[in-house]
C-alpha cells in the first residue's frame, strides 16, 4: 500500500493531488519548493514507473513547473529527483531567483529552512491557486 515516505512527511505541506501524485510544499518559506510524488508502491526511480505512469508523471511535472513559473515569476525553476536522502520516488520543483541566497548553487543544505507563517504559507497558496487551476485538487485546508 502506498504511503509517504517520512521524511516527506515531515518537511512538507500536503498542498492536494494530481491524477498520478500527491503535492508537498516543503516548509522553507526561502523558497517556493514543491515536490510532486506518485502514489505508487516501492517505486523509488522514474524508470519504475509503467509508461502510462512515467507520461502522467512528466505531464504533471511540466504543468507544475509552467504554473510555478508563472505564479512566482521564477528566473529558473530547478527539477530533480535525487532519491539519497529519501528513496522513495519524488520530484523537487524549486523556484530560483538570480538574487536568492543560494544562487547560482542548488538549495540543498545551503541554509537552515526557516518554516512558513500562515500568513506566508496561505499567499503562497493563493498565488499557485491563480495559475494552477486545472487536472488539481487542492487539499481541503486550501479549497
């Protein structure tokens, strides 16, 4: 049976589901960091995946990262699934910006996370909600 990893727990929001996967927010208000993870059992690579699967995956990645981009005015958006820390298959969706404390080298252990208000974290929220509107159900604390 399909379950969040732990660790996936614990530094993420759970911001709703795609068709194929469940969204997080990591709780660092440094960066706009989502993570999408497909609820499939012990999968920990993208080859795992069945094709359909693996096409859903990419689809839902690209639809996020357009609307990330679109709602955070994103210089870059970082993709990656690294899998050392956490095996079970996920993909992070990092907003960067020219200016941001960890620019031009990845966020990974940069900085400490310094964790979203609720003032943040529902702005936050609200500005996906304006460009991610489609194919997404938002969890019931932000509907």
């Amino acid at each position: 049976m399909y379950s969040l990893h732990p660790q996936l727990v614990n530094d993420g929001l759970w911001v709703g589901d795609f068709e194929l996967s469940t969204l997080l927010l990591i709780n660092d208000m440094q960066y706009p960091w989502f993570v999408l993870v497909p609820r499939r059992e012990d999968i920990t690579e993208v080859f795992q995946l069945a094709q359909a699967d693996r096409q859903q995956l990419l689809d839902e990645s690209c639809a996020l990262a357009e609307a990330l981009k679109d709602a955070f005015s994103a210089h870059k958006i970082n993709i990656a699934t690294l899998g050392n820390m956490v095996s079970q298959l996920h993909v992070h969706h990092v907003v960067r910006y020219r200016h941001d404390a960890a620019w031009p080298a990845p966020v990974w252990g940069k900085l400490p996370a310094v964790a979203y208000d609720e003032e943040q974290l529902n702005g936050c929220i609200q500005r996906l909600k304006q460009v991610l509107t489609t194919n997404f159900t938002y969890a019931e604390q932000f509907k």
